[in-house]
C-alpha cells in the first residue's frame, strides 16, 4: 500500500533521513516510534510532500515523491500534524465541512459519524475552533482529516498534551479506523497506547529504522528500548 526505499530527506543542508525504508500494508497500524529529534515527523513530512526527499515513496505501486501535498492527499492519505492546525475563526462543523472529499459525500465518514465517536464535537458544533481545549482542537484535527475519507492516516502525536481520558478516546478512534479498513501511520511517544492498538512497530534512531517487529518482540527486547526509547 505505502512503501518506503531508502527515502532521504532534507532540511536546506541538514540531512535529516538516512535511507528510511518500511512499509504500511493494507488495514493495519504502524507505530512509529523514537525519542524526539529522532526524524518521525519528518518521515511523515517526507510522505507527505512538506519537505524535499529522495529515494523512492510509493503509494499503491505509483512514486509519489516530488508531488505536492494536496495531489498526495486527493490519492487518499490524510495527514493530522502534531500543531493541531484547525481554522480558528471557523466553528466546529465549518471545520469538518471544509474537510469533505466530495460536496454530496459518500465516503466511509459522515458529520454524523464524528458527533458519535466524540459527543463533545456536537456539544461544540457552533462554536469557534479558536477557542476549543486542546484535546477539543485534536479531536477536530483526526475528525477533519477523516472527512477526506483517506484510505491511510498518518497521525503525529495525536495524544501529545491530552487527558488520559481524552487518550483513551483517542486509542478507540484509532481501533475504529482500522475496523473500517483504513491503514495507520501512528507516530507517538507514548509507549502504552502505540504498543497496545499497533500490528507492528518501527523505531527510529537519528533518522534510520533501528528496529521493527510486533509490539511483543518490542517488549521482549530491552536493549532496543533502552537505547532508543527509554529517557
């Protein structure tokens, strides 16, 4: 489905990836992991077409590297940064509405769907997206991106700031996606949630995949997790 090969990437003359190479098959969840600075979100940068890369980036067998983020997005992958990038003088539904792929959608998601999975949306449909929590303002952000009706998801750091309970929340979205096909691309930092909801794991380590396995073999390999995990 999204395939890596020796993908490189580029801030100016900062060299940022270093051969990153991995794949995201079709409906399952993929944690990227690492510390900070270790070049998550600039593989998820990469991917999307935000920062210049290099090597190869394929999206259902067609190279992707080099398009412009929107034409990546109408090829079905949706992007939830980590700034929670909401229209803050837009109320809550004008902000899901702005997300839909199609005017009459048909997709996988309504507005009905997303007032479901977070009542505190339909609490706050006429309200300013300026003026939401944080955990209001992430709720939006996953719930917009989803208006798109994208076929894999590439989240960062979506629990980063939140309440536990709002994490929780967070954790069932995520299983939710994946019971209604959609594959994830789950950077985090939080251990418990990405090892709990995840089919596989991906550490990174100044900018290069330093492992990958199930969460199981994760757990069972304490060097791994102290060297590149563990603060």
């Amino acid at each position: 489905m999204l395939q890596l090969k020796d993908v490189h990437a580029y801030y100016g003359k900062s060299h940022v990836l270093h051969g990153v190479s991995f794949e995201v098959r079709p409906g399952e969840i993929v944690a990227l992991l690492g510390r900070n600075g270790s070049g998550r979100s600039t593989t998820a940068k990469a991917i999307m077409g935000l920062v210049h890369g290099e090597g190869s980036l394929q999206w259902r067998h067609q190279e992707v590297l080099g398009k412009k983020a929107y034409e990546i997005a109408q090829l079905g992958i949706g992007y939830v940064p980590e700034n929670r990038d909401v229209f803050p003088r837009l109320t809550v539904e004008q902000n899901l509405r702005l997300g839909q792929k199609h005017r009459h959608p048909s997709g996988r998601w309504s507005l009905e769907d997303m007032y479901a999975m977070f009542p505190r949306l339909r609490e706050r449909q006429h309200t300013e997206a300026g003026v939401l929590s944080g955990g209001e303002q992430q709720m939006l952000t996953l719930c917009r991106t989803l208006m798109g009706d994208p076929d894999l998801v590439i989240i960062d750091e979506p629990t980063e700031g939140l309440a536990p309970q709002i994490v929780e929340l967070v954790g069932q979205y995520l299983r939710r996606l994946k019971d209604r096909g959609i594959s994830v691309l789950l950077i985090e930092q939080k251990l418990t949630i990405a090892m709990a909801i995840s089919d596989r794991t991906l550490v990174m380590g100044h900018g290069s995949i330093v492992f990958e396995g199930t969460p199981d073999a994760l757990r069972a390999d304490a060097g791994v997790r102290r060297e590149w995990l563990e603060v």
